[in-house]
C-alpha cells in the first residue's frame, strides 16, 4: 500500500494488516509522523507531536504483536489528542498561554483506556482556547487550516484534531463536544465524529469546560472508526462522578445490519429553516437515500426544538465562569479579547437564570424523549452555513466577529448537548466549491449503537469515502 493510501487507511483496513504482522505500528507511526512534517506548516493541526515517545509505543505495540499479544483494532493505531486531555509527563495547555506549564502528573482516563488498546498517542492537537468558540480560531496559536481548503476553517475547538484525521496526519483522533465541537469539525473536513451520551466516557484528566455539558469522543475517517474507538474508551470510571454506571455493548454490533426497519425522524421545525440550500438539498438526498436502503422516514413536529441551543448556552455560560472564575481574577490580560469577553458577560448572569435554564433543560429532555418515541433516529443537518473563511471569523478590538453568520455554527449541535444524547456526524456530500457537507444522526440515551448503524448503513450507501482532500 503506498504511503498516501497508508495516510487514509481506515482501522478496518489497518488493523487486519497489523495484527498478520504485514504492517508493523513502527511503519505506521513513521508514516503518519512524516506526514506531520510535510503538512503540519500548512495545517497546523498539533500544538505537541510526541515523535519519539510516538516510536516506542510503536515498537513496544510490535513486539506485543509478534510475541502473540495483539489486543485489538486499536493495537498500533495513532491517535491525536486534543489538548485538553492530560499525558503524564506533558503539558495540557487547553489552547491557552495560562497554562502553558501545566505539566499532566497521570494520564486522563481515556489516555489509560487507548494506552491499554495498544493505540499510539502521537501528539496534542490545537483547539480553540479553553475550548470555547465555535470557529476554531485560536489568537495564541493560530488557526487549523482545512485540508479540503486551506483559506476554510476547521470549525469547533476541536478543529486540531478534525485537520489531523481529514489531512491523514493522524488515524484517529479524540475531541470534546460540549455545544458541538466534536459534529461541527467533523461536518467541515469530511470526517466521522460522534459525541457519546453524557457519562458514557469518562472526563476525568480533560480539563472542564462546562461539567454538564462536556463529552468527549471519537473524531475518525469512518463511523466504524468511531465503533471501535467508543469500544476502548467507554465504561464507568470512579475518578469522574458523571460517569455512567450502565452496561457498555459491542459498538460494532450494528454495522453491517444495514438500514432496513431503521426509523427516521426528520424535524419539521428549526432544523430545516433558513439553511444554505446547498446543505438542505445534500441532507435531504441522504434521508432519500436511507429510506431507498430501507429506512422508516417520518416527519415530526417539534416546535420547541428551537430552544434547545438558548438552553445549552445558558448552562454552560455559567459553568464556564465557575471553572474560570480564579483564572480570570488572577490573569485576565492572557485571555484573548473573545474569551475574556464572554467570560466577563457569563459573569453577570445571576444564579436565578441559571436555574431557569437548568429547569428548562429538564422540561426539554422530556419533550424530546415524547417527541422522539416512535423514531430510532433523528436526522438533520450538522451546520446551517457553508463553511466560512479564516478570514471571515477574525475579532475586531471590540469581541466581536467580522462575520455574524459564524454565530450560527452551533445552533443544531448545542440540541443535543442540552439533552446529553448520542449524536453522529458524517459526510453526506459536496458543495459546489468542493467543501464537504455534514449530516447529523441522533438517538436515545446509550444507545449509540443504532447511531452508529445508520450512519454505517448510510455511508456503505452513499460511497463517499474515495473522495480525498486536496492536499498533497
């Protein structure tokens, strides 16, 4: 296999090869490392790339292989974390210069569980400072450029670690999604991120954004990444208290089932008003294509659903303030202009508005559990705009963005933060300039199975995956 078809392997691909001894992890993490040195000038996907701790993981995980000790699709994989997520003996900035010497003194949980699958932590990809912005730009250390465009942004604050897998610089990658920034990267650069239910992996060791609505999870070239990814990390964890106590399935169980029976939901509300039309046509042809595959599409009126994004702002706005609150006293000129901003107006919220927003988060939830009974899935659009330019998402003096649309980029993903469901995004098309199109597949709680089947059904359908980004 040649070195650019090595650089967009999926696991599936890989990890037959790897455990048959025809491709060692060595070649693979030298591979992806090259790959970091050719490209990551004009991406700037890493913040940290652990070239030579990256290696011997790699041997360590070969001669594991050759001695007889393969211990899965993730033995050998690389893996791009975003930094938020603690490496013993590395620094976890978030994205910021406060904590530019917050030496990690234990691996998170999740960086224990990939460790433990035989994957190979190849570096801390760039984020949006402390995780909060939905454009992905970052004034301390620049902005992660989109390999399908490198004048595109990678949206979210996981932008680094969508950059890393779109442009084949990493397998795989972990991101955190707490109004959307695990979908809306992946929506932009064509890649495969699902944000689990909320307790369903474990935070412990990533730095907190907002402690109700934080997730983390799997950001990959395919949803069957996704599957074996959400097999390593997942499981109840003493050492985060939001950790789900409920039975962890095999998520690759669905995979091949196809979208036969599957139930549909499509939101006649909210969703499907005022998009791009270019959006709305390419999601709309994938919900043709999965009833032609044998789905059950229906129509559901939501009309409340529009609240779901106010809602999401007005718990974690609050919570964001309570992390940051000694920070901010203590630094406030190393916050960037947007940051501080925000967290300066959070801080006038009184307490009474964020139990407002608490209560009707509750009231949400049960509309959309009674909404959504007699549907598997929901299925809508990831982001309502194309994807905007560097350019456009710059800050004037004052906080705000050049380009107001940009405000727009987590309407649909912040629904399902509020609700802590499992949510999928994957490609489903082009625009007419070539960017990629994201869809969003939604379920019930723990159920990330079913998520996972219809977006493997709908991408087995729609061939999509040959389409490469640009990039050399």
């Amino acid at each position: 296999m040649p070195d650019n078809d090595l650089a967009y392997a999926s696991i599936d691909e890989l990890a037959p090869r790897i455990e048959s001894g025809d491709l060692s992890p060595v070649d693979l993490t030298q591979a992806s490392l090259d790959r970091i040195e050719a490209l990551e000038p004009q991406l700037n996907a890493f913040l940290e790339v652990f070239s030579e701790g990256a290696l011997a993981q790699a041997r360590e995980a070969e001669a594991e292989i050759s001695s007889g000790g393969y211990k899965g699709p993730m033995h050998g994989i690389t893996v791009a974390l975003k930094d938020l997520i603690d490496v013993e003996g590395t620094v976890t900035t978030g994205g910021s210069t406060i904590l530019k010497d917050n030496m990690a003194t234990s691996d998170a949980t999740i960086t224990r569980l990939l460790k433990e699958a035989g994957a190979i932590i190849i570096g801390k990809a760039a984020l949006v400072e402390f995780a909060m912005g939905a454009t992905g730009m970052n004034p301390h250390y620049g902005a992660s450029h989109n390999p399908w465009n490198l004048e595109r942004i990678c949206c979210g604050s996981s932008m680094g670690s969508a950059s890393a897998v779109a442009g084949g610089l990493a397998v795989t990658a972990i991101g955190s999604d707490t109004g959307g920034s695990i979908r809306m990267p992946a929506a932009v650069t064509g890649t495969a991120g699902l944000k689990p239910t909320y307790g369903r992996v474990s935070r412990a060791g990533v730095l907190d954004l907002s402690w109700s609505c934080d997730h983390v999870g799997p950001m990959t070239r395919t949803v069957a990444d996704c599957a074996h990814m959400m097999n390593a990390i997942s499981g109840r964890d003493s050492r985060d208290p939001a950790s789900a106590d409920q039975p962890v399935p095999d998520f690759t169980s669905g995979l091949k089932q196809g979208l036969q029976g599957v139930r549909v939901g499509v939101p006649l509300d909210f969703f499907y008003d005022d998009i791009d039309p270019e959006i709305e046509t390419a999601v709309r042809a994938g919900i043709t294509l999965m009833e032609r595959e044998g789905a059950i599409v229906r129509e559901i009126s939501m009309p409340w659903v529009s609240q779901g994004r106010k809602i999401n702002v007005g718990v974690n706005r609050p919570e964001a303030v309570s992390v940051h609150e000694e920070w901010l006293a203590r630094y406030p000129e190393q916050y960037s202009i947007e940051v501080r901003a925000r967290l300066e107006a959070a801080s006038y919220i009184p307490a009474t508005e964020y139990i407002r927003a608490q209560r009707a988060r509750r009231w949400f939830i049960e509309k959309m559990t009674e909404a959504t009974r007699d549907v598997d899935v929901l299925v809508t659009p990831t982001v309502p705009i194309q994807t905007p330019t560097i350019e456009e998402c710059i800050v004037h003096p004052d906080g705000n963005l050049i380009a107001p649309a940009t405000n727009l980029l987590g309407i649909f993903t912040g629904v399902f933060d509020t609700t802590g469901e499992p949510s999928l995004s994957l490609n489903c098309g082009f625009t007419e300039d070539g960017m990629p199109i994201g869809m969003m597949i939604s379920g019930k709680p723990f159920d990330e199975v079913t998520v996972l089947r219809a977006g493997a059904g709908f991408e087995a359908a729609a061939g999509l995956l040959d389409r490469r980004p640009p990039i050399a």
